[in-house]
C-alpha cells in the first residue's frame, strides 16, 4: 500500500513552485493549481496513491516529482523553461523524472480504462458506447509525406480513437496512434474496435462512420430507424466533444507535439488515465438522457 500523500501537501508543493504565498487548498490556490498542472491536489492525492512510487519506480520519487510531470503535460515547456520554473534543478533531472512519472501514469491504462466497464448501469440499449477519433498536431517529418495531413488543422497530425460508455460517461477505450491522413476514422473503427462487440451490439458515432450502419454503427445520415433517436444521439455527441475539449486544455495536446512519436502515445495515454480518474473522482461529464 502506498504512503498516502495529501491533498495539502501536494497544494503547498504547488504554492512553492509557483512562488506563491499561503498554505492549503482554497478555491483560489485550486484555479492556480489546475492552471499550472492541470488537475487538483486531490488527484495529485489519488493519483499517487495509484502509482505507488516508492515501490514500482524508485525510493527516492518525491510528490514533487510528480507535480513536475504535471507541469510538463500541462504547460509543455521545453526543459529548460521547466527547469527554470522549478528552481535549483538541472534540466536533465527535470527531463528524467517527468518523463520517468509520465511513463508510469500511462501505464495505468489498463487499470483505469476498461472496454468491460461499457456495462456499467446497462440498461439493454443496442448502443453502450459513443466513438470519435480525435487529432492532435505534430511536427512535420521529412521527408514529406501526406499520410500525416489532418483536414481539421490543414496539417501533420495523429489521430485517437476514443469510446466513452454512454450511461456513465467513462473513457472505456482508447486506441492510436494513426497517422490523420492514412487512417480515416472508420479505417480505425474496422481496425480494432468493430471486431470487439458482441452480437446485435452497436455504437453513437458521427456520419465519418456510417459506411458501417446500420449494422455495427449508429451514425446521423442513416436515421432510417426514425427520428426520435435523434436528440438522444446529439446529446451523446456533444458529450464526447467534452472529452475531446478536456484532452485539449492540455499544452502536450493541444500544441504542436516536439517530442518522438513514442512519446505521443505517452502523453495521450497519461492524459487518458488523468481524465478518466477526475471524472471518476468529482468532476463527471454532464449526463445524457438515453434509452432507445
């Protein structure tokens, strides 16, 4: 079992980077707290109780390491610029444990996002999940190539295919990533996900879909089955365009992405596991009405 850490700690950990005054957690430390690393001292809290540093990293991991990881996905600073901020650290040991604690917040992903957790308060629906991929910007590789263009920024990027449960508004799948160009969304669907539904079971997704309705998708330009699926569908839509705002408030996703592509997946993979906890711990996406 994990030394549990408090939230007030991890709140006083943040104050002195920030060069900050006061101790605690108040609803102004709380906004600074989430501006800089992007979550709250509570599931800084939560989060290292999962890690379990001291026994699956190294003994000498610190609650401050932790916060500098944070930093790097939130704000994605070079090193340098991170270094500065902390304070009497050198880039190198900044870059190490970041990546170090990154690299372990990812590896939850099988703990924290489930497929099997899309039956959770099952009501019968055909439909338990809602699908969407999702594309984030990279630097351009050379030599050209047009497989990583995305028509949503008119340039290199990759793409996640992301599913929520329905019912409780869960991340229960994440897959990627494919290059934005070689890999539509409906290419990643048949890839993967397709292949892991049960018989008679469907998916929500958009008209980028609908070459697999209605068989295996649910998709707008097919409501054959009539129309009153259709403000269920909007709402189970505008939802997951909720999700994808969240990955986004992140600066390792929402600019352009300097590192590796192995560290991409990294990075999305933590960012996965951190939003997946926040909405299990307090902060839930808004609940649709759906029964169809």
């Amino acid at each position: 079992m994990a030394m549990r850490v408090p939230p007030e700690h991890f709140a006083d950990l943040g104050n002195e980077i920030m060069a900050r005054r006061g101790r605690g957690v108040s609803s102004r430390t709380d906004r600074r707290f989430r501006a800089t690393f992007g979550t709250t001292p509570a599931l800084c809290s939560t989060l290292w109780m999962r890690l379990d540093p001291s026994r699956t990293m190294h003994q000498k991991a610190e609650p401050k390491h932790l916060l500098w990881s944070l930093m790097l996905l939130k704000l994605y600073l070079c090193e340098h610029a991170l270094a500065a901020l902390v304070g009497g650290v050198d880039e190198k040991t900044v870059a190490k444990w970041s990546w170090l604690f990154i690299d372990k917040i990812s590896s939850l992903e099988n703990q924290i996002i489930r497929w099997e957790n899309r039956f959770d308060d099952d009501i019968g629906n055909d439909c338990l999940v809602s699908v969407d991929g999702t594309d984030f910007r990279i630097q351009q590789f050379r030599p050209f190539w047009k497989g990583w263009y995305s028509h949503k920024f008119h340039g290199p990027g990759v793409r996640w295919e992301v599913a929520l449960c329905i019912r409780t508004g869960h991340i229960v799948w994440i897959i990627g990533p494919f290059p934005c160009g070689e890999w539509p969304d409906i290419k990643i669907f048949r890839h993967a996900l397709k292949n892991m539904l049960q018989q008679g079971e469907r998916v929500e997704a958009d008209d980028g879909y609908a070459g697999e309705c209605p068989q295996f998708v649910v998709a707008p330009a097919r409501f054959a089955e009539g129309a009153a699926r259709v403000a269920a569908t909007t709402q189970v839509r505008a939802r997951h365009e909720t999700v994808n705002k969240r990955f986004k408030q992140w600066g390792c996703l929402k600019q352009v992405f300097r590192h590796e592509l192995s560290k991409q997946s990294l990075v999305f993979r933590a960012v996965a596991v951190i939003t997946q906890l926040a909405i299990e711990n307090g902060e839930p996406l808004f609940a649709v009405a759906y029964d169809v």
